[in-house]
C-alpha cells in the first residue's frame, strides 16, 4: 500500500488549516511550502484523487472533493 510522500502530506495539513484573513494563506503558500498559488492548487486538485489521500484524512479529502463538485456544476452551462 502506498503511503503519502511528506509534501502531500503537508499540503493536506496546511489545507485542513483556517485562514481569518484574505491573502494570508496564499502568501503562506509561498512561505511555508515554496509553492505558488497554481501549482499548489494543481497538486492538491490531483492529490485529493488518490485513495492514500482519502485514507489519511477522509474528512478533508471528502469535504474538498464536495466544494470541487460544487464549483464544477456552477461553472457548467445549464441547459435551457
């Protein structure tokens, strides 16, 4: 069974985590984890796929995989 290597894991970490104020957690993006705002976005879209992800922490993994769910049917046309 794979295992989550420690970037992902401190991405997951670093996700589960609030933010009370706007830009804090882009600007801790770079700070901590040395990653702009799209690439970290990009990983964390392809890592919350995997099922070492789900088994480290279903309850984040589940949670953004339902806001991802979400933002998609609202970017999706309706049909008329």
């Amino acid at each position: 069974m794979a295992e989550l290597s420690e970037r992902d894991a401190s991405i997951l970490a670093f996700e589960a985590r609030t933010w009370r104020h706007p830009g804090a957690k882009e600007q801790a993006m770079h700070d901590v984890l040395k990653l702009a705002p799209t690439r970290y976005y990009q990983i964390l879209n392809e890592l919350i796929d995997t099922p070492e992800a789900l088994r480290y922490d279903p309850v984040l993994i589940k949670r953004l995989r339902r806001q991802r769910s979400r933002r998609q049917r609202m970017r999706s046309p309706r049909p008329e």
